[in-house]
C-alpha cells in the first residue's frame, strides 16, 4: 500500500501518490471503472482532477455515490473572472455528482495578467472563497506550469493563504540551478505555512519531439518499470512531497506498483545514470 502523509494544514492524510484524474480525459465509464480499482487496491485517497480534463469529471462522478467518503476530491478551474469561474466550479460539481469538493484550485496561474484578473475584485479568487464560505469547498490552492511556477506560487501566497501549490518537479528540473533555488525556496515557504506540495510531469523522459506519440501524455514518459522506480521514489522520498500520477493509463498501473514499493530516495549518481541512460531532456527552455 502507498503510504499516507498529511495534505499540509487540511487535516487529511493523503496517499504520498495522488491519482492525476486526466488520465480519463478520453477513456469509457468501462476502463475508468477499472481505473478506480487500482486505486483502491494501492490505497489511493486522493484523486485530482479539472474542470478541462475531458470527460474525466464525468468519470468520476459515477464512484461518488458509494466511494466519495474515500477519497480527498480535488478540482480546477481555469477562468480568470468571478461570475465564469462560479458557473464552470457550478458544473464541476454537477458532473462530479457531488454537493462539495475538497479542494478548489486555480488552474494554471502564472501569467502576470491572468494573476492580476483572477486576483482583482471581480476574479476567481473571489468565486473561490464565496464557495467555500458556502460549504461547497473546504480548502483552495493554486496550481502552474512552466519555469516559472514557483516564482509565481510564491507571489500568490503572499496575495492568500492558499492551502495547497502544485507545479512540475523532476529531475532535469533539479538540474536546472535556477528552477531547483527557486522550487526549494517556495517548499520552505510552503513548509512554514503549511501549505501542501503537489507535483506533476514527474516522470517525464522529456518532449516528443518528432517521435510518433504513444501515450495521451503531452510528453513522452519513462516506461521501463525501472526507471519509474527511481522517479517515483526520487519525488516521494522528498519530505512533505506530492507526486500526481502521469496522464496516461497505460503506465498508471507502473507507477502506482514504484509508489508502494518505495523505500528510500535514490542518490544523485543514480538519477544522473537514468538521465543520461535514458537521454532525459527539460521539457522547458530557460
């Protein structure tokens, strides 16, 4: 089973593996329903998905009704303004088939304007906070992709007491000097206000490039059961740290296997051998 570790201040032990719910974006009630049962049978409580994953609030939604006292339910938002961010939570909550989620977050907030609108008086942020004063979300945080999603994090904790950040995190990132000072600092940030941390593109190989695509991932993954158990156990072993599974339910059941059998965080040297064995690449350009 994966182990459990507090969601920051939220009171809810989470397993350290949270299940990226973008992976039944484009699947069938069929093969999602098969989903659910890795999850339960890995101990999975936490699941997290978004109002632009597909169909996948859809998907859920069927579990809720004998499974929803199981799981920490995440979802997201990608509107910027009050009155669209409260009709798109509104539908979430339709298609999720529930009266309230745990957690809301603001989807991908790192671009300058969209931070000054989804912050303003007539923002998100507002939507946000009147839905949990109404009982319809219980903690709101904020997510981000690209470089300079820490930077971005840390100037929206100093906006809210956000309860919850998530951004990519591997380990060509951590060999970026500039990404790694400023993910670090942001985790001690988020460690002094108990906020939790959330990572994605965590076992990413690097973009597809001109490669024929594979999997319904946006990047080309690891695949080898190997190298996912160095990934997984590479984030995992990070104290207070979240890893969302990957967007594609062909290795799903891979990394929820490297996330049970984990035991200790692999060394430097052992990463540099599976980045060079295995030609890892950032999927971001400085």
């Amino acid at each position: 089973m994966i182990r459990k570790q507090f969601f920051g201040s939220t009171g809810h032990k989470s397993s350290v593996t949270l299940f990226g719910a973008a992976v039944l974006g484009k699947v069938t009630q069929e093969v999602a329903d098969e989903v659910l049962k890795l999850l339960l049978e890995h101990g999975v409580n936490h699941i997290d998905t978004a109002a632009s994953y597909g169909d996948s609030e859809l998907r859920i939604g069927p579990w809720m009704g004998e499974h929803r006292d199981k799981f920490f339910l995440a979802t997201k938002t990608g509107e910027r303004t009050y009155t669209a961010a409260k009709k798109e939570f509104g539908n979430s909550l339709k298609r999720l088939q529930v009266s309230s989620v745990d957690l809301l977050q603001l989807h991908n907030l790192v671009h300058p304007d969209d931070w000054d609108k989804a912050m303003g008086d007539d923002g998100v942020l507002k939507a946000a906070t009147e839905a949990r004063d109404q009982g319809l979300v219980k903690n709101i945080g904020v997510t981000g992709h690209g470089l300079l999603a820490p930077t971005m994090h840390k100037r929206s904790l100093e906006r809210y007491e956000f309860d919850s950040v998530l951004m990519p995190w591997n380990y060509p990132l951590y060999m970026n000097a500039k990404y790694r000072k400023d993910f670090e600092e942001l985790v001690e940030m988020c460690a002094d206000r108990g906020v939790a941390v959330q990572t994605i593109k965590s076992v990413t190989r690097g973009p597809w490039a001109e490669k024929p695509r594979t999997r319904s991932t946006w990047y080309e993954p690891l695949e080898a059961q190997e190298d996912l158990d160095l990934a997984v156990s590479w984030i995992i072993g990070q104290e207070r740290i979240f890893l969302n599974t990957a967007g594609d339910v062909n290795i799903l059941q891979r990394v929820l296997d490297a996330a049970s059998r984990h035991r200790e965080r692999p060394s430097d040297s052992e990463m540099d051998g599976l980045v060079e064995e295995r030609k890892m690449t950032s999927l971001f350009v400085s």
